[in-house]
C-alpha cells in the first residue's frame, strides 16, 4: 500500500509520525469511456465560450465568483495567493469528543493512518488504544492542497482512521423537506408491531449481504462482452403493495421463520413448495 502523505500529528506536546492511505480501492469502480458512434475513437472535449461559440485554450480562462446571475467577480492568481495557507505537514488536535456527537452526514472521504518508523509506532498505539478505551475521537485540521480541511481520527481495527469532515454548513435543514411538517405520531398499535418486526430482524452488521449486485452483474456483462458471450439480463417482479398491518404481521411471521433452522423438502413436497414460490427474478437471453 503506497502513503499518499507523510506528516505528523500533534495534540498539545505529544508528536506522532505518521503515513495517510488511500482507504478505498478505487480498481473496484467501473468507469466508461465515451467514443463516437460511428468512428468507436474516443472523444475529445472542448472548453467553449458559451456566447460565442469559440474553443479556449488553458490561458484563455480566468476564475469568476458569480455573486448576482449573470454577475461576476474576477478572482486572479494573486488574489488566491495573498490568503494562501501554508502547509504544515501536521495534523492539529482540537479536541476530543465522544464519538456519538458527530453526526454521520458530517463523515466524507475515509482514510488509513499508518505510523511512520518504528519508534512512531508506539506512540502511535499509545493514542489508538487511548481513543479505543475512551470512546472518544479526535477532531483537528490540516492543510492539504492549500485547503485547510476538518478531520476526524477514530480508532478502527489496529489502526486509526482519518475521516475528511464536512463543515456543518453544508448540511442542508431537515425542516424544508417537502411535507416533513406533515408527519405526526404512528399509530401505537403499528408501533408495537413494527419494533417487534425490527427485533426478530436484528442482526450484526457483518451478516449483513453488502454485495453490490448491480455492479457484479455489470462485470459479468463486460466479461461476456469482450469472451463474445451472449449478456444475460436480469428483471425483478414488482412488490405487491399491501396494507401496513398486514404488511407487518406477516413480516414478523417471516422474519421468525427465517431463524428457524431450514428442513430439507424432498419427493413431491419439494415439487409443490417450488411451484408456490414466487419468482423474484428471471434470465432472459438477449442474442
């Protein structure tokens, strides 16, 4: 695993040299190419001038902040330059709090925090193990590319993780959602059932399927593709849509059932429980 940063981190006298990695694996993502449908040669984008039409080059194009529509102020290179922070190569503890005040709309990109050396290596447990038996995370800010950024450190598996914050700010209010002042107390009876129907569904997280399957299935269709293979397509029948105490009672009484050790059907009954399962999903051949 390459670093994609090297610095430190420091919360009042105490200095630990570290590494950032890039914790999501990016060879993972599916991207696409745009070509031209009639040459298959990739296409090039041009930066135009809206108004007239005409192709720029790189020097052509200056920043605009546009305060009013149509309004804009001109930003140059010795503007940005005049507020530029400089890079400490630190990561500066501001606090620790309990990790259950920052809320999970504030969480962005994650990354790993690794020690830097042997002797780091220590201290660096040192502060794992502190956030691990505190329950607490650290809060603090670094520059990166001339931005100071909000970060979170919180202890995951052996090691620590980094989490870029988003400011409060960004968060949009919860109030102008659409009809959101329109939602009142559930039905008591409703109620009952449906946190009866979450208890018989509770579960670990691990055993949770987190599998992406459209994203398998677009693997498989790439594969196919380039083996000259015939793509398989899957559809899935709609949900039949019942009333919400119906909907709950029997989602309780399937949850509860699906606890229960599973029996092998055989002979005829096999043949009979088949039949009455519905068909969630279909292969179709597509030449």
């Amino acid at each position: 695993m390459r670093a994609i940063w090297k610095g430190h981190i420091r919360f009042s006298l105490v200095t630990i040299p570290i590494r950032i990695y890039t914790a999501i694996d990016s060879t993972e993502t599916i991207r696409f190419n745009q070509l031209s449908k009639e040459t298959k040669n990739p296409v090039k984008y041009e930066k135009k001038d809206k108004v007239t039409g005409d192709v720029l080059k790189a020097d052509d194009i200056i920043k605009g902040y546009q305060y009013e529509p149509g309004q804009y102020v001109i930003i140059g290179s010795e503007d940005l330059e005049k507020i530029k922070l400089k890079s400490t190569k630190v990561i500066e503890i501001e606090g620790f709090v309990n990790a259950d005040e920052v809320h999970p709309t504030l969480y962005d990109s994650p990354y790993f925090i690794g020690p830097d050396g042997d002797i780091a290596a220590k201290t660096y447990a040192l502060l794992m193990q502190t956030l691990k038996q505190s329950g607490k995370v650290g809060v603090g800010r670094v520059v990166l590319r001339e931005k100071e950024n909000m970060v979170l450190l919180t202890p995951y598996g052996n090691g620590i993780m980094l989490y870029k914050l988003r400011s409060p700010n960004e968060i949009r209010d919860m109030a102008d959602v659409p009809k959101i002042d329109e939602v009142n107390e559930a039905d008591k009876e409703q109620l009952k059932l449906a946190k009866t129907l979450v208890d018989s569904m509770s579960k670990p997280f691990d055993k949770i399927d987190m599998t992406d399957h459209y994203h398998e299935a677009l693997k498989e269709m790439i594969h196919a593709k380039i083996e000259g293979k015939e793509i398989v397509s899957y559809t899935e029948e709609e949900p039949e849509v019942v009333d919400i105490m119906t909907a709950l009672k029997e989602s309780i009484d399937q949850a509860k059932s699906q606890k229960k050790p599973m029996k092998k059907a055989t002979g005829k009954k096999a043949k009979k429980t088949e039949e009455k399962e519905p068909a969630k999903s279909r292969k179709q051949k597509v030449g």
